[in-house]
C-alpha cells in the first residue's frame, strides 16, 4: 500500500549546490510538509551531475537539472514537475527554499547522510548461503534469492516470500526496513531455507505490469514454488504471504498438492471493497473528521461500492439515489463532500483492472478450501487489514488453522503506538521477534 506522500515527493526532485570543489558530495535533509508528514531527501552533488534519494519513498537515483550554479548559490528545477530549489551556503549548511506549484517550504541540507536505524537488518557474515536464481513464470521472468541454512537436506522446509500490494524488490523493503530480509535470515540460522524473489516488473525481474492482478501475481508466486519442486532439493515446500501475498498464499494453499503449509501475515479473511472502506474510515479519522461520521461514510461507500460492482455505471445519481445509499448525510460541508465521493463512485465508468479485482476478492471460497496447515496472522493495531473485520472470518473459513492476533502491532508487525502509515518510517524496529518466533515453531512443527 502506497504511502500518500509519493505524489508530492515526486516534485522533489533535484538540487545542487555552490561551489563544485567545496559542495560536491552527499548532502540531506528533511522536508517538513506539515506537523505531522516529513520526507527524508538526500543528494548527491558531482561537478557535473545531481541526483537525489528520498529513502521514504523507496526512490533513489532520480535526475536533476542545475540552472545556476555560482560560488555561494544555486538554483535548480525538474522539468515537468513544476518544481524549484534556490539555495545558499551558510556556514556549513545548505539553507534554501523548496518550491512546487502552491507549495512553498524551507530546506536546510547538511554534510553527509544520516540513516535511519534499522537494527534488524542482517549483516555478513551469514551462517548460511545465498544463490542468485532466476525463474520464468507466464508472463514474467523474476529474479530472486535462495537462503539455504547449514546442512540442509531434503527435508529442510523452504518457504516462498510473497510480498503485498504494489510493486516491490525481494526484502519487500520500505522505508529502509527489509522485513522479508530479516525473516529470511531468522529462518535460516534456524534450519528453514527461503525463496524471495522482486515483483515483476520490479527490481530485477521482469514483466507486464498494465493489466496485471492479483490473479496474476499467484501465478508468478506458482511458478517460484513449481521452481522449487522440480529443483528436488526440498521435500517441503510452504508460503508466507505479507497482506496481499497473504491472499495468495491462501489462494495457492486451496489448490492440492502445490504446497505443503502456509502463513498469512496481515491477508484480507473478508472482500476488498470492505477492506477499501474501512481503510477510507481510517484516512477521514486521521484528517480530522470525528468517526461518526467517517463510519457512517465507511457504510455508504461500502453500499456503493458492492452497486457499482454488480451494475452498469449510472450516469447521473438522483436525490433519492443518494439518500437511499447515504441517509445519514445533512447539508454540511462534511457531507456535501462525501456525498460527492459516492456519487462518483456510482457513476464510475472503468476501475483499473487491480483494483477490480481487488474490490470484487472474496477470500471465504479460497479460504474454505485450505486443507493444509495454516497460520493467520493479524496485528492489532494494523489500520490497513484490521483484526476487527478479518479474524473471525479467518477462523470459520479454515478452522484447523493458527489465528494470532498481537497486541501493539501494526501491519507490518511493528510495535507501533497507533498503527498509521505514517509511523512506519520512525519505528526502529522492522519485524517482531515474538512474531518470527511463532513462526517459526509452526514451520518446524507443522509436518502432516
């Protein structure tokens, strides 16, 4: 799930600096954009040539271009994204001023690169070994990487690292955190090899990406896993799926004979138009709207949502229509505006083929069908895949399976204090201990 400031970051996009022989080099800082939201930005100044980083947004390497470039002062823009820096050296600081479109911010970049800690993340030496793989699926060709531990024979367990929504490398890194590195090599100092590979279309690997769904993605999972039956070198064979991959491990886990157990972390147990509604409730919570009426718009949007996917697009919406889907609006500004968000959503001609799909998934007939072992995993403070909606659900479709359900955590199995996107990237740590722990006992002991 992509972090809502990607559009804004996109507009940063270059910067130089003063004089070639004293300012080339790395320099960062940090863009406040309100109380509440900052981006990390980092440059890289040769005599020549400027890129930019903003490690927030997982991007790196981006272009820019310098328009002046004196003794003491610079300035430099991106062409197309209506964004400027004009900046001056003071002392040993670059103090400047951010410009795109409305948006107008001060930006004061200093010496060097201070990273963010990330404890968790593996260092050499590994007691174990690594191979470079590459697997053609239908319609990709994805590049990844195989964790072997120590002595491993055939009945080593291996497990297939399927990452959620949107397109990421094989550590499903965010913000700096690497949470399918860290999981990979908790599993491998304890006897379990693993298989991550970077999305199509991503990284490495290569593929479709226009009209592709999560029907799609399951696929590319299959043939990581077909991968690793032809290979012979292991007898058993699982997933782990993060959110979306949670749905596909799921998804593949109902099928007999591909794999031999599964475990789902933080993978939607009710339909995606519910999940798109609750996660709207969420973002009206978090922009100051009181949760009356954030849920009362969470149950309209829902109503329209399950319309529009079983009706034709209407072209216009009558009072009576709205007030039939939306009876709780009044006349304030409040819900004049999301009352316009379900007019639009009535009347919304094409959805994007992903987020079709998305909308339409209902986990129960996948779900009902996994016969191996299985473990669900929610975190209670996961404001993207929410225990409140999804444990209960999980528990009746697969009866004989591990529900958990931890205190504190977020959806990406931090210890969080709300459990908003936002507060991913302050949060030293990557992925619980207790978390990797669990899991790893119901790998070890999960032998049919």
């Amino acid at each position: 799930m992509k972090h809502p400031l990607l559009a804004f970051l996109a507009a940063v996009l270059s910067f130089l600096t003063v004089d070639a022989h004293d300012i080339t080099g790395t320099w960062s800082g940090i863009l406040k954009i309100n109380p509440q939201n900052s981006m990390r930005l980092v440059f890289h100044i040769a005599q020549d040539s400027i890129t930019m980083d903003s490690p927030d947004q997982n991007a790196y390497g981006i272009e820019g271009q310098l328009r002046y470039l004196s003794d003491d002062s610079l300035s430099m823009g991106v062409t197309g994204l209506r964004m400027n820096f004009t900046g001056k050296l003071i002392n040993d600081s670059l103090v400047g001023t951010f410009r795109q479109g409305p948006f107008t911010l001060p930006l004061t970049l200093a010496a060097g690169v201070k990273r963010a800690k990330r404890p968790q993340t593996p260092q050499p030496p590994f007691p174990y070994t690594t191979e470079d793989v590459t697997i053609t699926a239908p319609e990709a060709v994805l590049s990844g990487t195989l964790v072997v531990p120590e002595h491993a024979t055939k009945p080593t367990p291996v497990v297939v690292l399927v990452s959620g929504s949107g397109q990421q490398n094989r550590d499903e890194e965010l913000f700096e955190h690497k949470p399918f590195a860290v999981i990979a090599d908790y599993l491998a100092r304890r006897g379990i090899a693993s298989l991550r590979y970077d999305d199509r279309g991503y990284g490495k690997s290569k593929g479709l990406l226009d009209n592709a769904t999560t029907s799609d993605f399951a696929e590319d999972a299959r043939a990581v896993v077909n991968y690793l039956r032809q290979s012979g070198r292991f007898d058993r064979i699982g997933m782990i799926g993060h959110s979306e991959g949670g749905m596909i491990a799921c998804m593949l886990g109902a099928e007999p004979g591909v794999l031999d157990f599964i475990v789902s972390i933080a993978g939607p147990a009710v339909s995606g138009a519910e999940i798109n509604a609750y996660q709207n409730k969420i973002a009206l919570i978090n922009s100051g709207i009181d949760s009356l009426h954030a849920e009362q718009f969470e149950t309209a949007l829902l109503k329209a949502l399950r319309y529009r996917l079983t009706n034709t697009p209407l072209s216009t919406v009558s009072d009576e229509q709205l007030l039939d889907i939306y009876p709780q609006r009044d006349d304030s500004p409040v819900t004049r505006n999301l009352a316009n968000t379900i007019t639009a959503t009535l009347t919304m001609t094409t959805i994007q083929p992903w987020m079709e799909y998305f909308l339409r998934f209902d986990p129960a007939h996948v779900m009902s069908n996994v016969k191996i072992p299985a473990m669900i995993i929610y975190g209670e403070k996961d404001c993207q895949v929410p225990p409140s909606l999804n444990i209960e659900p999980a528990k009746r479709y697969i009866p004989t399976a591990n529900v958990r359900s931890y205190p504190e955590l977020n959806h990406l199995m931090q210890h969080a204090k709300t459990g908003n996107v936002d507060e991913y990237k302050n949060i030293e740590e990557t992925f619980s201990e207790e978390v990797l722990s669990d899991i790893t006992t119901f790998i070890l002991s999960s032998k049919e």
